[in-house]
C-alpha cells in the first residue's frame, strides 16, 4: 500500500478504488421462478449501469468479482452457460467500452478458460488500453490463495535463478508479484445479497479496505444503492492502525 493513500482523518473522501462480489443473482432468478443462469444475465446488465456510475461518484477504479476458482463445482450446465455470457458480455460492450473511455482488465488463471474466451479477453485489454476514464477490472477464475501460489512461484522461480535476493524481498516485492500490480488497493469492498464473508476475494489487497456487506442481490444493486454506500463511505475513519490524535 502505498503511504501516500492513508488518511489519518476523521473521515474519507470518495473511494479511489471499489472491489464488489457481485452476489444473490441465483436466488433472485430462483425468487422469480426462473433458471440461475436468468440472474446471471440480469446481473451482467448491472455492471454496465455500475461502471457508468462510477465517474459522478468519483471511484476511478473498479474490479468485479464475475468467477471464482471455486465455481467450477457448479453444475456444467451453469458453468457452461456462464462461459457463454461472458464471451457474449466482451463481444456485445466491447464497442461501449471504448467510446466510453473504460480500460478493461482481467486478472485470475486463464490457463483453465476457453480459447475463443481468452483471445476475446486479450483483444479487449487491447483495445482500451489507452482509457483513463474508468478502469474495469473482471476478476475471472480468480481466487485469492491461487494469486498469491502463483505469485509466489514466480518469486521462487526469480530467487532460483539469481534475477531477484531473497534479502530484497518485502511487502512491496510479493505486491507486485500479483495480478493487481499496478492498481492501488481497493479503499471499499462491497458484498451484495447478506452474506457476510469475502470468498478469497483480493485477501492480500484488501489488507486495509472498509467493507460493506448489503442485502441487495446483485440484479437489485443499482447506480442509486450503489452511490448510498459511497456516501456512507465517505464517513468512516480510516486510521490504518494510527491513532487520530486529540481535538484541542
């Protein structure tokens, strides 16, 4: 983390960076009698209104938790369908992406991922990669654990070779070892539909990161819910372990 972010004040400013686990769109495709994959779509629709969202709220960055490491174990039909929806998600934005100056990034283990996926994910970091306006990151086969196994073999790997001494490796040298090297820890992490726990979701990067966990299933998490939660946001202390010292 870098100092410079850390606020000793008796309050924060809009978060720079907003990680969400995007939860609930099976119970609320179940809670309408229709198939999980009906709340999948649904919730892809949100991301949109979310991203656009982002700039009159002054989150810069934002990275979206779409698949886990663990979601394999969902049934094949669910999985398959899933694969489908994100490679029809990047084909059918990709165009309204860059007009609307969105940079798009993937991080996790593509190694797992369908060719047609992986090629359409690689030509869409490409073609925002000169956007500023908003930066997307798609959190895809990712898990937390596997960040840091994978991280940590490159490191190993360096060490053996001579490239990198075992003396200069710190906090700092793991980080940028990760797939989110270069974006700044999230200040915000949000989780949709009542549950309450972060499913090895950015467990390094989200060391000092404010949570909130909502009741709101993700397809019902819209621009306004969205921008309540930034507001109360902006009223937490952030102390990073420091003391606020006393009011004169």
């Amino acid at each position: 983390m870098d100092l410079a972010q850390m606020d000793s004040g008796a309050g924060s400013a809009s978060p720079q960076h907003v990680a969400i686990i995007m939860d609930g769109n099976g119970r609320w495709a179940q809670r309408r009698g229709k198939p999980r994959l009906f709340g999948h779509h649904a919730g892809a629709k949100r991301v949109r209104e979310v991203v656009r969202a982002c700039p009159d709220l002054g989150v810069k960055y934002i990275t979206i938790f779409a698949f886990s490491t663990e979601n394999w174990k969902r049934s094949e039909a669910e999985v398959t369908g899933l694969m489908s929806l994100f490679r029809r998600y990047i084909t059918k934005e990709a165009r309204a992406l860059v007009e609307e100056r969105v940079r798009v990034r993937f991080i996790g283990d593509r190694s797992r991922l369908g060719k047609k996926l992986i090629n359409l994910m690689g030509e869409l970091e490409e073609m925002t990669a000169h956007n500023d306006h908003v930066h997307l990151t798609i959190a895809l086969n990712y898990g937390g654990r596997d960040e840091l196994a994978r991280a940590s073999k490159r490191l190993a790997q360096d060490v053996a070779t001579g490239a990198l001494s075992p003396d200069n490796v710190g906090e700092e040298t793991i980080a940028s070892y990760l797939d989110t090297s270069i974006l700044p820890d999230p200040d915000l992490v949000i989780r949709t539909s009542g549950e309450s726990r972060i499913s090895n979701f950015l467990l390094w990067q989200s060391a000092y990161s404010e949570y909130e966990f909502i009741n709101t299933l993700w397809p019902d998490f819209s621009a306004e819910v969205f921008g309540d939660v930034v507001d109360r946001f902006a009223g937490r202390d952030r102390r990073y372990g420091a003391v606020q010292p006393a009011a004169e």
